[in-house]
C-alpha cells in the first residue's frame, strides 16, 4: 500500500498521527507517506509495521519494551526498529504486549513484555529490542502468530510450535499446568502439512483441514460446545467446505473458503459474527451477508470482524477452444499447447479482444492453469513461488492483464530471498517489468555481502552486475 490511514482510539499515541487524539474518520500516517507498506499489526495500544525494504517501525505504547527502541518509552509517530535493518524481514505481528518478527533466513525475533514465558527465551524476563529465539536458530520458521500470552510458530516443514501460558490448553500441548518457556512441538499437528496460523486472546487455530484449541468459552473452537480443547482439534463441519484462510479474533473465529465464503463462530455482542444478531454460535456458521461476494481475507480483534473482498471483474462470456480438442482436460494435457487458441473477450480494449482469438505460444502448464484460473475465477494462488509469479507476469504484459501484474508484483516481493534474487533480476529486466526490477535490485542492494555468493548473482548479465555495483 501506497498511502497508510489510522483511525479510532489514539490514547496511547497508536495511530502514529503525533498526539493521541481519537480520530472519527481514517487519517494518512504522513510519517510513512514515502513508505510502500506491505504489512500491519495491532496489539494493545501498539502498532508495527513492515515495508517493501525489509525495515520495521513500531509506535504507541512502549511498557514492557514492545516497541523494540531500547525502552519503555510511547512514540507517537512511526519509528524504525533500528536493530532489525540488517535482517532480512518478511513478516511482523504482535500480541496485547509483545511483538514477533520472521526473517527471510527462518529465524525468529520477539521482544516486549516476558510473562507467562511467551517470548520463548526460556524464562518470563521481557526485552526492550529484538532478540532471537535461539531454540528454534536450527529450525526454518515460516510464519508467527501471537495471542495475549502465548506465541505460535510454523516452520517451513509444516511443523506447529507453541510457548507461553498453558491454562485453558491453548499450547496444545496436552496440559494446562504452568508455563511453556521453550518453544515445544504441537505433536497432534505433527505430519499434517500445515499452512497457516492464527491466534489470539486465549485460543489458536492451524491450518490444513482446520484445528483449533485453547479456550473454548463462548464456542470459538467451533467444536458445538463451550469445552477447553487441550490438544488440537478439527472443526468437523468445515471439512466439506476446505478453508483457505483463518482468523481468531479474542473470542470468536473467522474463516474464509476456497470458494470466498465466509463462515465466523463464537461470541456474537457487537454483532461480530455478522449473523445481523448478538446470538453466540458454537458451529461455523455462513455470513449471508456476504453471499455472492468473493472474499479474499478476514481479520478480527476482540469486537469486530473485517473481510476484504476482491471485486468480481466486469469480464464478458469467455471461451476456450482448442483445434486438437473441444474440452479443458485435452487442452491441457496437451504438453505443446500446439495450436491452441484462447478465445477470450478481455475487457482490456487489445485487438484480440475484438477479433476473439488470443494465441498462446510456449507456456509451461502450471503457468498456464494459472492463468485460467485468474481469468475464469479471479484467483490467484497465495503460495505461488516467486519463480512461478514472475512467470505468470509475464503473460499477463502478454495479455494487457495490468491488475494480475500487479498481483505477481506483490507474490514475487513476497518469495525473494537470498538464492533466488539474481534470478529474479534477470528475468524482471528482460520483461522490461520496471516495479520488478526496481524491487529486485534493491534487495540486492541491500543484501549484497550474501546475494553474491549465489550461483544466479554470477549468472546476471554483464550490465546487470556493473548496475549493481555502480548503486552499492
């Protein structure tokens, strides 16, 4: 995002506008007005951010050090985290009191508020600048999830870890006595190819078929009852519905199907459920009000609920047609795509919007099934790999398809990493792809000691590599 607007409670100086007036209406946080950001958190009174760089800002509320300045001292606008510029970070979030950070490398950063031991150091002493878990330095984590006491990882090999507080089971852990110091596998979620976490309050929720466990108060577990769940647990009535995307506000549960489909379960004061009453649910029920809309992603905190929903394109009937064949399953079997037409009425005024007949020269198939599947669906897959997106770029500056760029503009910032930067670099500028180009280098750039060293650095070619020295 361009352009980062706050609005709401401003007591502890969390909207980052300078003072800590409430705001009725959303305001632009101008200190971040030449940031490009890709990435929020809230937590109790405090906000963290993550740009296009890599770097980190944080402001509101300082008790326990959870900005990550060095003290407890409330900033009031946005402020970097000065002493994560050298890492490598792709994703932030935070609890009520403290706040996380993966880097590209898989290692893990928390800091704030140490009770209950949900900073995973081994004990319940809090950090006033980031410091990694050394526990899981061995281990690739993928992605963090905060709740108020405890903390969840996945790690690149799809395992679940919890650490933090244990009542009401929300470690998973299979016992509620004590605190969870270290971080410690979530063995029922062992072999179960996890996707995504969420967590929040006092419950947790792991993604593949959907689990979930922790406190059960209210039904947020989905379960059809008010139990505790000490071991995680699937949510039998959305396994016919397979759930691309989950998350826990502090008693309630959202979850978005593969189709757009919104189902929320749990406490319903507020109207948070978005069932148009206040009636607890113990089952995933569907939000009607959202029928027919594609909804991409949810998020919830303690009293409300949010969907964005990607509009549907204006696109007129497609067809597809090929001269080997008269089906789908034929044409992409066909590994040549050998004279095979798309007959496609883009809304993008192109010549082949109005003669019908857009050719398809050498794609490979999972690129082309992508495609398909963003011009008949809408849909682009979250977890393409940043080789896959830039690809899919590709034909989409093929087909005058300008917002698909866009979404592979933002999937290949996702996926670079060190090994597959100079890769990607090469490819952008041989696409003439300039936001590509821009982004790769500057990654580069900023990671050049590693990037080097990497086979696809020395393949660049030669105007490539002096263009990177010459902007050290």
């Amino acid at each position: 995002m361009d352009v980062v607007y706050s609005w709401g409670r401003g007591e502890d100086g969390q909207l980052g506008l300078g003072d800590t007036s409430d705001q009725y209406r959303p305001v632009v946080v101008e200190a971040l007005r030449e940031r490009i950001v890709v990435q929020i958190a809230c937590g109790s009174g405090h906000t963290v951010v993550l740009d296009d760089k890599g770097d980190v800002y944080t402001w509101g509320r300082g008790d326990d050090g959870r900005l990550g300045h060095g003290d407890n001292g409330w900033k009031f606008v946005p402020r970097l985290v000065e002493s994560l510029q050298t890492k490598q970070i792709k994703q932030v979030t935070c609890g009520s009191y403290h706040t996380a950070a993966v880097t590209v490398s898989g290692e893990l950063y928390t800091w704030g508020g140490g009770m209950y031991g949900k900073l995973g150091h081994g004990n319940e002493v809090g950090h006033s600048v980031p410091y990694l878990v050394e526990t899981l330095s061995n281990l690739k984590v993928d992605q963090v999830a905060c709740g108020s006491r405890h903390t969840v990882v996945l790690l690149q090999n799809s395992d679940v870890y919890t650490w933090g507080d244990k009542e009401n089971g929300v470690s998973g852990q299979g016992d509620t006595d004590g605190h969870q110091y270290l971080p410690c596998a979530v063995e029922e979620l062992k072999n179960k190819g996890i996707k995504q976490i969420a967590a929040c309050g006092f419950h947790t929720a792991a993604l593949r078929e959907l689990y979930t466990f922790g406190e059960g108060k209210f039904g947020r577990l989905g379960h059809n009852n008010e139990r505790n769940q000490i071991v995680a647990k699937v949510v039998d009535t959305l396994v016919a519905s397979p759930i691309r995307q989950v998350a826990c506000g502090g008693f309630h549960t959202a979850a978005v199907s593969d189709t757009g489909e919104v189902f929320t379960w749990g406490n319903g004061d507020h109207g948070k459920l978005g069932h148009n009453d206040q009636v607890k649910v113990t089952l995933p029920r569907a939000v009607d009000g959202l029928h027919g809309k594609r909804v991409v992603s949810v998020a919830s905190y303690n009293e409300h609920t949010v969907a964005l929903v990607d509009p549907v394109l204006a696109f007129r009937p497609l067809l597809l047609s090929s001269t080997y064949a008269s089906d789908m399953q034929t044409l992409v079997d066909d590994p040549d795509f050998a004279d095979v037409v798309f007959l496609a009425m883009f809304s993008s005024g192109m010549r082949e919007s109005r003669e019908l007949e857009v050719p398809v020269p050498s794609i490979r198939i999972p690129v082309f099934l992508a495609l398909l599947e963003y011009v008949y669906n809408d849909v682009v897959a979250a977890d393409m790999t940043a080789e896959m997106a830039i690809e899919l770029y590709a034909c989409a500056d093929m087909y005058g398809l300008d917002r698909l760029k866009g979404l592979c503009e933002v999937l290949v910032q996702k996926g670079l990493v060190v090994d597959n930067a100079g890769v990607l670099l090469q490819a952008a500028d041989e696409l003439h792809a300039s936001r590509l180009r821009e982004i790769c280098m500057h990654f580069i750039i900023r990671h050049f000691d590693y990037v080097t060293k990497t086979e696809g650095f020395h393949m660049l070619s030669r105007d490539l590599i002096l263009e990177t020295l010459q902007n050290r």
